[in-house]
C-alpha cells in the first residue's frame, strides 16, 4: 500500500502537504501513472494552493517516489 501527497514545490524548502490519500494499489507503477492523470484534476479541486506534483510513500512513510513538472515547480 502506497500513499500519495499531493504538494507544493518550494524549491530547497521541504514541501508542502495539499492532501495526502492513500492508495489501494500494490503497484507503484500504477500508483504513478494515476497520480500523474489527476494532477490537472488535483489542481482544480485546490485553486487557492494547487499542488505542483506528489510524492509517493510506502507503508512505513519512506517516500520511494516524486514527481514535479518543471514546468509546474514555483519559485
């Protein structure tokens, strides 16, 4: 089982949490590419502080996985 943080990239900065779901999926790989076809969705349910892209947790909260458009990352 995988989690999900939804995040704002702030450079050198630790990130900062949007939401944070957890995943039924066993498969990181498809635990990324859902993350990866909601991002648009993601940023339209938070448009105060849309998320720049996720980072993926295993069972025990070690991240195994991040992902940030460059083109999406805020100063």
């Amino acid at each position: 089982m995988f989690s999900v943080e939804w995040a704002i990239n702030r450079g050198k900065e630790p990130h900062g949490v949007v939401q944070k779901e957890v995943s039924k999926s066993d498969s990181l790989a498809a635990v990324i590419a859902s993350a990866k076809a909601r991002l648009g969705k993601m940023k339209a349910m938070h448009p105060d502080d849309p998320p720049d892209g996720f980072v993926v947790l295993d069972a025990s909260g070690k991240e195994v996985s991040r992902w940030f458009p460059v083109n999406h990352s805020r100063p």
